[in-house]
C-alpha cells in the first residue's frame, strides 16, 4: 500500500506531466474542454479544407478523450483518410484494421472495405514510381493483392453499395496487372535461364488468372522452358494445349524467345 505521502507525490507529478503535455501540444490545450460535438466538427471542418496535419491531431485527441459512441466511430474512419492524405498509408492502413475490429456491425463498413482497397491501390510503395509513370503490374504484388482481396469484399458482401461499382472495376484492373507482372517475371527468369523459376511464374498466370490475355504468353513460356529442362514430354504436352487452347497462336509457328527490354521502355 502506498503511503498518504507517496500518494500525494504521485498526484502532484501526475498533474504535472499532464500540465506539461497540454502546454506542450497546442491542438490538445485549444481543445480542452470542447465538447464531441465541437471536436468532431472542427476535425471535419480542417479535413474539408484539407487542413491535414490539424485534422488528424483532432481526430487523435477525439479518440483519446471520447473513445465511444458514433462520433468516435466515424472520427476513426475520418483519421484513416486523413492519414492517406498526408501521405502516411502506414498508418491509414492499420487505423481502418482497427476500425473494422472494433465496430464490425458498422454502417459504414463497405466504405471502409472501398478505403482500405483504395489506399493499397493508390499506394505505389516509393517516391521514385510517382515521377516515371510506374505501371501497376510494375509494383510489388503485395499492396495489389491486398487491394484486391478488400474490393472483393465487398461486393460480395455490399454488392447495393455506391462503392461497389468502382470497386468492381478497379479488380478487372488489378487481375490485369497481377497477371501481367507475373508475365513479366517470367519473362526475366527465362533471361537468367532461371527455368524452374520461370515455369512457376507462368503457371500462377494460368491457374490464377485464367481469363487474362497472358495465358497464352504462358503456356509458350513453359513449352520452351521444358525443353531447356529437357523435359520433352511435358513440352510437347504444354504445347497441345498450347494449339487446343490457341489454334492461331503464333507460338505455333515461331516459339517464344527471350527480348530484353530496354531501360527507357521499362516505365511505359
């Protein structure tokens, strides 16, 4: 048990630190003792005019001393955009996860589904890619998956929502994109005589994305890289299916070979 002395030392330093952090963070001095009310509408107010880094100070002070009711529920959602308008994605991402753990009975959780898909879709994981055009197929397949797997979500789950048309249309996108980087991958580990690699490459363009234009590129891909194997059971085997499933391909004719790509067209 702490002694009355201790105690009263205790409550003194604790008043100190938290005179000290409102003396020391303007927004949360200004705010004390505005209502939710009032600091819901000042956060919304500086996000409207795309105020940012005093949106999400307000926002965080609005979590931190209301954390319950609609006003914290909708102010987390407000923090998450927020956040991706200042150009900080790592932390838009965990604040929706946060939101949809906590409050997953929400109305607003196919806006937050349409969020997170978007933010992993815009997010082109470097400065460099923002000057150079950089295709989507270009990018680590990660944040494309995760994209991805948030916009089926939710038109499988929302498929009324206003949200979910886009969100249909950026998945054709991204299918197109994925596919097309593993072609690309491909291509490169045939470059390096990486055979096995190149194989496992094109066959995730065959399986995953079956209604892409790449399958073709993939199937001629694996009948010349078993043959490199020597492996030519199964490269004649590819190539079956290869004219079953492309009778003009041609592949048919000519087979595929290897074209490096220049460095000015590897932006394009």
């Amino acid at each position: 048990m702490l002694s009355y002395k201790k105690m009263f030392i205790l409550g003194i330093l604790t008043f100190f630190l938290i005179s000290c952090s409102d003396s020391e963070d303007p927004i949360r001095a200004e705010t004390k003792g505005w209502s939710v009310q009032k600091l819901y509408s000042e956060a919304s107010t500086a996000l409207e005019k795309k105020s940012y880094s005093r949106a999400i100070k307000l926002y965080q002070v609005l979590e931190s001393t209301y954390p319950y009711g609609v006003y914290s529920q909708q102010g987390m959602l407000d923090l998450a955009y927020a956040y991706y308008q200042n150009d900080q994605p790592e932390l838009a991402l965990p604040t929706i996860d946060q939101f949809m753990d906590t409050y997953p009975t929400n109305s607003n959780m196919d806006y937050a589904l349409y969020l997170k898909g978007y933010i992993n879709y815009k997010n082109d994981n470097g400065l460099l890619s923002r000057f150079t055009g950089q295709d989507l197929s270009e990018r680590d397949p990660k944040s494309l998956q995760e994209a991805y797997k948030s916009f089926n979500q939710l038109v499988t789950a929302y498929p009324n929502s206003k949200f979910t048309p886009d969100a249909r249309d950026r998945m054709n996108r991204l299918i197109t994109a994925l596919a097309r980087g593993e072609i690309y991958r491909a291509r490169y580990y045939m470059g390096v005589k990486a055979y096995l690699a190149a194989i496992g490459r094109s066959q995730n363009v065959i399986t995953n994305y079956p209604n892409t234009p790449f399958v073709e590129e993939a199937l001629a891909i694996q009948v010349i890289a078993y043959a490199n194997l020597g492996q030519m059971y199964l490269s004649q085997e590819t190539k079956k299916v290869l004219a079953l499933n492309f009778p003009n391909s041609t592949y048919l004719k000519q087979p595929w070979t290897y074209q490096d790509i220049a460095w000015y067209a590897f932006w394009r």
